[in-house]
C-alpha cells in the first residue's frame, strides 16, 4: 500500500526538521572559535542569544580557549538569563582542522552527543534524553569532514575562495545521523564593508524546506561576529531555538583567570533555567 499525501508530508516535516536541527550544530557553538591564541593561555570571551522575534535575552555562551604547548581544548558554557550554567561542551583539536573531538551534555533534559578520538576513525556517541539509551557507532572521517566547532577551522582554510564569493562544499557528521549531511556554504552580501556574512544551506533537495542560517566574520580578523538562525540549544517544545547570538570583536585575554576557568569546567548543571 502506498503512503497517503498527508503521511508523505508529515515524514518531510520530521526529516527537514532532522535536518535543520544538525546543521545547526555547524555553527551554533561557534563562539568559541578564537583562535591565534599564545603558548600556555587563556582567552574567554562571551555571546547573547537573543529570541529572532523579540530579541530577548533566551541564554549566553561563556567560551574559553585553553593553548598549552600545541595542545588546545575549548570549553563552552551555556548559562541562563539569571547566570546559572545548564549546559556545557569541551572541544578538543585534533590533526584534522575541521574535525575536532567534542562531548556536550545538557542537564535539562539530559541530553548528550559527542564524537572521541584523533585519527580517521572515531567513536560518536548520543543520548537522546536522561531515561534514554546511550548508543553508539564508528565513524570515519576525512579532509572534508566538518565536526562541531571545526566549521571555523573549515572556513578558515577556504577564507579566500569564501569571501570571494565561490561555493564551498562540506561533509558535516552528527554523532546519530548514519551518513554525513552535505552542506553547502556561500558568501552573501553584509551590510558593512568590513564583514563577512556566509549562508550555510544543506546541500541536497532537503534545503528547500530548511532554513538557511548566517554567520558573520571579521573580514579583517576573521573572528565569527554572529550567528543567526535555528540553534543547538532546544526550547522547552524540544525544537532548535530561533536566535541571534552576537560576540565581541576579540576575546578577553584570561591569564589570570585559571581558578574561573576550573569553576566553569566542574561547576554543577541546572536542570532548568526557571
């Protein structure tokens, strides 16, 4: 028996929102994409998300940079309109630019997902919900393969031929999808001269019933300025959050900063923001 119209409509609607709900992971976490930091540093610096329709204030990123050596980790913070953290993420760079390891765990709903080791084959892990089963699977990942917050990586090794307007392509992996999701990455036009705003889109039929999303850089620094667009943090109804985050133009240097920094990284999750 075939499937009636409404139930073709209904499995497009689920797979869209699949879908627009991973390639919001490319970027959501993008703020803590600050790079060129110093031998044995740290840097911090801090995004607002703002609702796209009303503009108020949904959370803020505290993200951290930590360089020892050659080694960096990032960490990233999610903390609600009253400054209590509920979420949290740890990148950590590998030899492959645009594929770093990562863990992100949500104490609301208890949501986590994230993708170890440093070579072509990599463990990714999810876990939908706290009652919900950890699963997991082997992954294999190349030159063209974007993780997390490797996207700014990714852009920078292509920051020419992005600014100057040419299409760039990219495999994004998701810790529960079986197959990278192809997206496709194009510069369009800012409103000022010294930015540069990139529209990523899913690189298959299904971006036509997905939202596009935008970031802009520094064209001069190439630091991410902001992010608009679905989200990586879900609202109460379980769907991507609609916002704008903004950063600063540069990070605050933090050498000082190592006991905030070690609190930031063990501080106890809220389970909910009200």
């Amino acid at each position: 028996m075939s499937p009636t119209r409404n139930t073709v409509r209904g499995r497009l609607r689920v797979t869209a929102r699949s879908a627009r709900t991973r390639l919001a992971c490319v970027v959501a976490m993008s703020g803590c994409f600050i790079c060129g930091a110093d031998a044995s540093s740290l840097e911090r610096t801090t995004g607002r998300a703002t609702d796209l329709r009303t503009g108020r204030l949904v959370y803020e990123e505290q993200h951290w940079i930590r360089t020892a050596g050659t080694e960096r980790s990032r960490l990233v913070v999610y903390r609600c309109p009253d400054g209590r953290a509920f979420a949290r993420k740890r990148i950590i760079d590998t030899a492959l630019p645009g594929a770093p390891a990562f863990e992100f765990d949500d104490a609301r709903d208890g949501y986590r997902e994230g993708v170890e080791g440093a070579s072509g084959t990599r463990r990714a892990y999810w876990r939908a919900s706290t009652a919900a089963p950890l699963r997991q699977r082997t992954v294999d990942v190349d030159a063209d393969t974007v993780i997390d917050a490797g996207f700014d990586a990714w852009v920078r090794e292509r920051w020419t031929v992005l600014a100057s307007g040419t299409v760039a392509h990219a495999k994004f992996l998701m810790p529960s999808r079986g197959s990278p999701l192809p997206i496709r990455v194009q510069r369009v036009d800012a409103s000022e001269g010294d930015l540069v705003r990139l529209r990523l889109s899913l690189d298959h039929w299904l971006g036509f019933v997905a939202p596009n999303m935008q970031v802009t850089y520094d064209a001069t620094t190439k630091r991410l300025r902001t992010f608009e667009g679905p989200g990586t943090i879900r609202g109460e109804d379980g769907s991507p959050m609609r916002v704008r985050i903004e950063f600063p133009p540069s990070p605050q240097r933090a050498e000082a900063a190592t006991l905030a920094y070690e609190q930031a990284l063990k501080a106890p999750l809220a389970t909910r923001c009200q």
